[in-house]
C-alpha cells in the first residue's frame, strides 16, 4: 500500500440497502473537492474495493480515499451538516 495516500473508512453492517461509495481527492485539492469514484448498492466487498481505489489513485494523482456505506432505509440528518 502507497503511504502517500490516505483512507478514512465510515462503515456499516452492509444489507440490500446500504450503498457504498468510494470517494477521491486529487493531491493539493481541499477534501470538500472529493469526486465519487464508485457507487454500489448491496454487499460490496470493501477491502477489495480499498485496494482497487488505490490502485487508481497512483494513477490518477489522488492522494485521499473515502469509503461510505450508507443505510438506505434511513433519512439523513441534515442538522449536523448546517449550522442555523
């Protein structure tokens, strides 16, 4: 695994209604300028995926990787995102 390249990994218990996203950030860019580099719904295997990311990361100058799984069947809260 490339040192350089950093990854954050927020997950869940994964069912038919999690989805997974792996984001990226290309080096010298701020972390809220993450691209979606993959989605899937259901099962993903995540290490797998981890390693696919880096992958494409040293080819594409992306030194930040975040894996997201995402439970479907609940609403997100927005409140901790805005400040009212």
């Amino acid at each position: 695994m490339n040192a350089q390249i950093k990854i954050t990994r927020q997950t869940l218990p994964q069912h038919s209604q999690t989805t997974t996203l792996l984001y990226g950030t290309k080096a010298g860019e701020p972390d809220y300028k993450e691209d979606i580099l993959f989605e899937c719904r259901g099962y993903t295997n995540l290490d797998e995926l981890e390693r696919a990311g880096i992958a494409y990361a040293e080819k594409n100058n992306i030194d930040r990787l975040r894996i997201v799984v995402l439970d479907m069947r609940v609403a997100p809260d927005f409140s901790k995102a805005v400040n009212i």
